[in-house]
C-alpha cells in the first residue's frame, strides 16, 4: 500500500511488533528484540553513516534533554545537526529534526513508502516470532534518509530504551554519552542496576573513540567505571557545575570542564537536573569539536533553548508547570518550583502508566499539593491504573478522578489555585501543550 496519512504511517510503524506480541512470553529485550532486522534494512537501503558523523545518547534521565542541548550548541558551532528522539508530545514529526525543524509530513510518507518493500521483505522473513523489526528501527531510516537528503554533519541520535539491544545500537558512533541510569524497564533490561548499567554501557563498543558520563549514583559509576574503564570524562571528576542559583526564568551556573571554565552561564529551564544536563551536553560537545567551545556562542546556545515539558512554565495567574515525571525520583525535583512562585494554593494533574512509578508519583505530588487529581490524556494508547484514585487517597483524603485531562483541566481552573503542575507521561504532556496551544514543529 502507499501511504496518504501519518496516522497510516504510524499504523505501520508498530505493525511488526503488534504481530509478534501475543508471542512474547517474557519482557526482555536480550529474548525479543532483533537489531540484526534494523541493521539489515540501514544496508539495504545505504543508509549507515561514518561514526564520525554519529553521537549515540542513553540514560534513564536526562538524555532527551541532553540531546537536544547538544543539538542546539552544536548548531550554534555552524554544524548541520540531525536529532533523533522519542517520545513525542504532539505531532509524530517531532521525532525527527534538522537544526531543530521537524521533518514535514510529505517527506516522512515519501520516505517511508520509498523503504516500505524493503522493509516487507524482511519482516517477512521473519523466523522467530517473537522478533519483529522495530518501530525504532523503521523510524531510525526514515530519519537516517531525511539527514542524508539535508546533508548533515553530525546526527544526535538518542537510544529508545536500554542500550546494547536498542534498533539505534546497530549505528557505529564515535561518541557516546551516557546521562543519569536509574532502575528502570526491570525486565526488559535485567532484574538489577549491573543489569540496567551493562544495557546502558552497550553503546560504547570498539568504533567508540569517546566516552561523556552524566552524574550517577555512587553504585552506577563505579559499575560504569569497571565497565567502560577510566578512560571516560566522568561528571564531577572531569567536569563540573558550581554557583548554580534558580529562578522562575531558569539558572545560572558556572561550569569547569576537561577544556576551560565557563563563567555566568544561563540556562532557561526550571530544575537542578536540567544544570546536570547542560553539564554533560557542554562537556560532550566539547569532546566532539576537541576543544573548549567559544564563551559567546555556549551563552547563546543556552539561551535560546526550548525543551518542552521538563518543568515548563507555558502559563501565568496562575502559573502553569508541565512535567513528564513517571517516577518518584523525577517528580521530587517539582519541589524546586515552589519558593518561585505563589504557591499558597497547588492543584496537580497526575496521569502516569499502569508500568511506571504512578504510586512515587502520586506519593511525592501529595506532600505539596492542595488539591490533587488523577486523570488520563485525551489521546494514548497507554495503559492507565485502575487504581489510582486509590492510591491517590492513601496519601490525599481529597483527591479525586477525572475521565481525561481537558475535564480535570476545566475543574481545577473552578477552584481557583496559583500553582497547577500537569504530571505525567508524554502523551498527558502533549494533551497540555494542545490545551495550551503551543506548536512543538520548529524548536530552533
């Protein structure tokens, strides 16, 4: 068939894995997932580029930020940058980018009718049925073509999910930066955090010149070291954040790295973690470009920056902070917004998956919040807790359910608060962005 609609495409997109679901008896990705699939149809279609030109980005924290800090310094370098992330808020597009423009819908479905034999011949060819050829991989040579069409120089490419095993893993990479590793995906990826780490570790292989690590956990780093060896630039060894200060319109810090020291930088988004995050994206791109990176363009860089839904202020009167927490180690950094803003009154919208954290979640968003609703985006294909009024009320006596988020959206607005947090998985996200109207196609 050819392909006249995005919705047709991304029907297709999870087709392979939808087939070999019902086959899958176990969550593991070492078991199920075949990138040798992915690998084969890059070849076919001469879609594999030098790994000079890739850098491959993973971590349970923190890495789509990364990417997109690095994407943005690195274009402000005067490279063409390809980024590739996931997930989405609001438009599929959004996956896929040059110098922060999503690719258009005419050219992903030309792309995608264009690989779609091939791609048929080898889902096809298919022996075990618990493989499938990844909605990852499919999606990694639609924006390998995009990047090849707009001649890129360098391609930030952030993992799905694990590391070793992941569709993108199959693409040499000069570089690999590894941002905060956490227990997460337990199953997919193993049963403890040596499990999680090794996953992790798996993008740095022979072809991989250079290593960046984010800031770890003491137990993750020492895991990390015995894996990778001292050979890395390591968060708080070889680089580091100091005089960091917050404010509603984002921090200030300055950052000593293995190249230079970087004086009053400022940085437009709400979080200490976010100051970790430009700490590892500087030091990579400084590793990339094999020098310190001039003071004026970083400044620049930083400042310009947008990355949505990682505490994100998009209204006033009352103030209005959206988040994509899906665990209780991310949803605590909420408490950072409070000495910002008037928040006598605090109404949370939670709506995180029946496979994440949503009892953390609820648990921290209940030790700050007035009012506290659990809910679901207007549009998932996620599966939501059936229980989580319950355990919203073992921790909030007052909290209450509402069918989807534009309903718990409309109520709360009736009881007047000066804070709302919206909390919760990409899709409760991009239903906000929507509610709020914001267009996410041209990020800069």
């Amino acid at each position: 068939m050819t392909f006249q609609t995005m919705k047709e495409a991304v029907t297709y997109i999870y087709s392979s894995l939808l087939k070999a679901k019902p086959f899958q008896a176990e969550e593991n990705d070492t078991v199920t997932r075949a990138p040798h699939l992915t690998k084969e149809l890059l070849s076919c279609l001469d879609l594999i580029p030098s790994g000079d030109k890739v850098i491959l980005v993973t971590g349970s924290k923190g890495k789509g930020s990364t990417s997109r800090m690095m994407a943005a310094i690195l274009r402000k370098m005067g490279l063409k940058v390809g980024l590739f992330t996931s997930p989405h808020l609001i438009d599929y597009n959004e996956r896929i980018r040059v110098n922060g423009k999503a690719i258009s819908d005419e050219a992903f479905l030309s792309y995608l009718n264009e690989h779609a034999p091939i791609m048929d011949k080898i889902t096809a060819s298919i022996t075990n049925p618990q493989h499938y050829l990844g909605p990852t991989g499919i999606l990694l040579s639609v924006a390998l073509a995009h990047f090849q069409t707009e001649e890129t120089d360098i391609n930030v490419i952030e993992i799905g999910r694990g590391g070793a095993y992941d569709d993108t893993n199959v693409l040499e990479n000069k570089w690999a930066v590894l941002s905060k590793v956490m227990e997460e995906h337990l199953g997919f990826l193993g049963h403890s955090l040596e499990d999680i780490v090794r996953h992790k570790v798996g993008i740095v292989k022979e072809c991989t010149d250079h290593a960046v690590i984010g800031k770890q956990s003491e137990e993750a780093l020492e895991l990390m070291k015995e894996m990778i060896g001292k050979s890395a630039a390591f968060y708080g060894e070889d680089y580091m954040p100091a005089n960091v200060v917050a404010s509603l319109s984002g921090s200030t810090f300055t950052l000593q790295t293995k190249f230079g020291r970087y004086d009053d930088l400022s940085l437009p988004l709400l979080g200490s973690f976010q100051v970790e995050n430009a700490a590892l994206a500087i030091q990579a791109c400084e590793t990339v470009m094999g020098e310190a990176l001039p003071r004026d363009i970083l400044k620049e860089a930083l400042r310009e920056l947008r990355w949505p839904g990682r505490l994100e202020v998009v209204a006033e009167n009352p103030t209005v902070v959206l988040d994509g927490s899906i665990n209780r180690i991310s949803a605590a950094y909420l408490k950072e917004v409070l000495p910002l803003v008037d928040s006598r009154k605090i109404a949370t919208i939670i709506a995180v998956p029946s496979n994440k954290d949503y009892e953390g979640v609820i648990k921290v968003c209940c030790e700050f919040s007035n009012i506290l609703v659990v809910t679901r985006p207007d549009n998932s294909h996620k599966m939501f807790p059936e229980d989580a009024l319950a355990v919203a009320r073992k921790f909030h006596d007052a909290a209450i359910e509402v069918d989807l988020l534009s309903e718990a959206v409309a109520l709360v607005r009736t009881l007047e608060p000066t804070l709302i947090f919206v909390v919760g998985t990409q899709s409760m996200i991009g239903s906000a962005k929507e509610i709020w109207k914001d267009s996410l196609m041209d990020i800069g």
